[in-house]
C-alpha cells in the first residue's frame, strides 16, 4: 500500500471541533507536525475533511 506524508500547515484553533479531533487522530497536534501513513480508504477519507489544514505528498 502506498505512503503520505501529512504536514499541518493551518491552525486548527476556531476549527469545528470534528476538524480538531480529525487531526488528533491523524496524529497532528502543532504546526508544522509531519507523519507519515499509510494510504487507506480510512485516513485519505480524513485527510479530505480536513483538506485545508494539511498538505499531503506521496512517499515513494
């Protein structure tokens, strides 16, 4: 299965609080914060919701 790297690039203060706990569970707590996963219906579902908060670069 391929590999993301997420990167948080917006703060998620004045998010609604489901955009908060989407990126707690992708493990992105600070600016800036990168980790890489794998690419899974689950996560790429989201990475989509909060799309606006993060940049997403395919692993190789």
């Amino acid at each position: 299965m391929a590999k993301i790297r997420i990167t948080q690039v917006k703060s998620g203060i004045d998010r609604p609080e489901r955009q908060k706990l989407t990126l707690k569970a992708l493990g992105l707590n600070k600016m800036h914060a990168t980790k890489e996963v794998e690419a899974t219906p689950q996560i790429l579902g989201m990475v989509r919701k909060v799309e606006h908060l993060v940049t997403v670069v395919e692993v190789k």
